[in-house]
C-alpha cells in the first residue's frame, strides 16, 4: 500500500485538522452553488411569459406608440407596454410603423396592407447646415500639363 503519511502523531493530527478544514470548506461552497441553481431555476419556473404583441413608446409627455412588435422581439426599446392582437392590428392599420426585424404586419396578416411592408414614414428634409453637395470633377482637371 502507498503510505507517504507522516509516522509521528502530531504531524498526523495537523494534517487531519488541515483536511476537516478543507472539507467544510468545500461543502459551504457546495451548498452555496445548490443554493444559487434552486434560486436560478425558481426564477425561469416564475418568470412570466412575454406578451404576444408590444408597442415600443416615445419619449416626452404622453410617451406616444411609435412602433410595434412581436411580444419576443430583441429590437424593441426599453420604453414598451403589451398590447393585445387586436390592438396591434388596429395601430398598424392606422398607419404605425411595423418593427423591420420581427415583422409584426406580416404576422398579423392586416388586410389593406401589402403582405410584407409598411407604411412609409414622411420625408424629412436634412437640417440646415448638413445639405449634401455633390461636385463633379472630371479626371481631366486632375492632369497635370
């Protein structure tokens, strides 16, 4: 048998005190990681289900809808509250924008709209100062003579 134990009988004691201090270690850690899974899994069983259908809020008084949403989209904003299947059709078909990621329109099948699109958002002219020019040089004016 494989014996490298010390033969004295102190030495023998400090190690087994160093081995009992170890072990209560080792199963506080262990309690603490069961604890830590019980309360993870308690969590995801308590965890509600998210809404079919949301719209994402603006900013500013009376936060108005600005767009809406598959109840599972990633896309949404922060700023949202559930809304149920009709509603949701109701504001789409009133002309607010549809979520171009999970495609709300689409699964709602709202007659009136074209399968797959939205209705466009007005055009906004670009703020003063920020107008694009474009300038056309032709290569000739880059020759040297």
């Amino acid at each position: 048998m494989f014996d490298d134990l010390p033969e004295d009988l102190p030495r023998l004691e400090t190690l087994r005190v160093w081995h009992t201090l170890w072990l209560a270690r080792i199963d506080a850690k262990i309690a603490a990681v069961q604890q830590r899974q019980a309360e993870a899994e308690q969590g995801r069983r308590r965890r509600p289900e998210p809404p079919d259908w949301m719209v994402e809020l603006g900013i500013g008084a009376g936060r108005p809808p600005i767009q809406v949403h598959a109840g599972d989209c990633h896309m949404a904003g922060k700023r949202r509250r559930p809304v149920d299947r009709d509603e949701a059709r109701r504001l789409l078909a009133n002309g607010m924008q549809s979520c171009t990621h999970c495609r709300p329109d689409t699964q709602l099948d709202i007659p009136g709209l074209p399968r797959g699109t939205t209705p466009a958002l007005p055009h906004r002219p670009p703020p003063q100062g920020h107008q694009r020019h474009e300038h056309h040089v032709s290569p000739a004016a880059h020759r040297r003579p």
